[in-house]
C-alpha cells in the first residue's frame, strides 16, 4: 500500500509520542504536507548540505531528523539564510520533513537507551523523569558489570565508540561502578546526576566551570561529544520506522543517513 508523510508521522508517534517532548522543543512535521507520498525516508541528526544532497541522490520522499530544522519563530523566509535555502530546495523537490528531538531522547528505546546499551550500562532508571510518565525522561542512571577506574572507563568507552578523542574530568583512579548518562548536551541535568549517587556522568558538551565543580566534588564526567551520543540512534530508528510502517502494510523504504558527519575535526 502506497504511504503519506501522515503515515510516516503516525508512525514516529507511536515511536516517541510528541507529549514526551520537552515544553520548550518543537517535534513533528516541519516541512511538507500531511499528504504527500512517500516511499523513501532517511534518518539523520541535523539537515546539512551533506545531508540534502544524499536526499536527493537516494530519492529521499521525507527526511526524519532528530534536531528540527525550525527550532526558533521564524519571522521571515530569508533564501538566503541557511533555513531559507533548506526550506527552498525541500518545498522544490517535495521532501517532507519532520523531527523526534526530546521526545525520542526521553521515550524507553530511544537515544538515552541505546547509549546506555552502547556503553554496557544496565539496570537503569530514568535521571530525570518526567512527571507524567516516570519511566520516561531524560537521561539514565545505571551499573557497570564491573567496577573500573575513570580513565580505564574513558579509555573503554572511545574505543567502544570508535571515537577520536574523549574528554574527562576528575580523578583518573576515581572507583567507578554506577553511572549517570544523557545523550547530546547533559549541563542541565549535573544537579540530577549530583543527587543520583552515580560516580561519573557521561554526556556531551561539558563547559568547563561545570567540569570544575563534578571535579570539586570528587566525581568524575566524560564528554563523548554531543553528535556521537546522538548519531548511533539513526539505525534504530530507521530500523523501528521501516517496522511500524510495514505492520501497517505500507510499502516505504527507511534508512538512516550514510554521509553525515560530526561537525568538528581533530588534528
């Protein structure tokens, strides 16, 4: 059976439910309309030109991204603003596009879940549950199998992650066994990893007067960069998508983005 971009959306609400969204985010359709077809989509983190261009060159019918393209009130459709030539290159070659941001974060299986899987980290509990949904929220608290040193656990975790470089803060004998994550930027939640009894805090996009004060208090962070916390949900979420839509019987091919990359570079 033939799909719309309202299927696709029905499906992604069925994934991570737009009321789990954060009060502040902006989830769901972004660009395009409800009806158009769609046989092809694509997951990626963030709609560059990298992106666009595998769009079309796969024949991409809607984009699923995970930061949404119109996060601020837009009061002018500049095409000669990044938004503007996005949202003019979309609307030409009728590519919908739509966003699962915190919502997927907080939803069980989502990003936060499948970090914890990567890092080997179980028995969890939500760090910041939502009140509505207390098995659901931002980020996670939980074990390692076995109890390790933070630079051994940094160590680990880079390569684990076949990351380039990794981050930490606080003593590199510091005895760790339970953990605290959030995917993308964590700041917010450092009192909730305070107040979890967890010895690390694994997150991206630490500041240094925050890596002071987790060093202060004799616990260790380490920051594994905001896109790589985030980038290893594209498969899954394809892999849920193309699931949800074939049980409807709806013939859509869902694949994650292969081109996109992180934004910085190390020498």
């Amino acid at each position: 059976m033939d799909a719309t971009v309202n299927d696709v959306l029905m499906a992604l609400e069925t994934i991570a439910p737009a009321a789990l969204a954060e009060s502040w985010d902006n989830v769901g359709l972004q660009v395009g309309s409800r009806q158009w077809p769609v046989k092809r989509v694509l997951t990626a983190l963030d709609l560059t030109p990298e992106v666009m261009a595998e769009a079309r060159h796969r024949q991409a019918d809607a984009l699923v991204m995970h930061h949404p393209l119109i996060f601020s009130p837009l009061r002018a459709v500049d095409l000669d603003t990044p938004v503007g030539g996005c949202l003019q290159e979309l609307l030409h070659h009728q590519i919908a596009v739509m966003s699962a941001h915190t919502n997927l974060d907080s939803v069980t299986g989502g990003v936060n879940d499948v970090l914890a899987s990567y890092l080997k980290v179980d028995h969890l509990t939500v760090l910041q549950p939502l009140a509505a949904q207390p098995n659901c929220g931002l980020g996670r608290v939980g074990s390692l199998p076995d109890r390790t040193t933070l630079a051994d656990l940094a160590v680990a975790i880079k390569s684990r992650m076949v990351l380039p470089h990794i981050r930490f803060a606080g003593n590199p004998h510091l005895s760790i066994q339970r953990v605290a994550l959030c995917s993308g930027s964590g700041s917010g939640l450092l009192d909730a990893f305070f107040a979890s009894g967890a010895q690390v805090y694994i997150t991206g996009d630490v500041r240094y007067h925050e890596a002071r004060e987790v060093e202060a208090r004799g616990l260790g962070v380490i920051d594994i960069g905001h896109y790589e916390s985030e980038h290893i949900i594209l498969e899954s979420l394809a892999k849920q998508l193309a699931d949800q839509l074939a049980a409807g019987g709806l013939d859509v091919t869902v694949a994650a983005c292969l081109n996109e990359q992180a934004p910085f570079k190390t020498v």
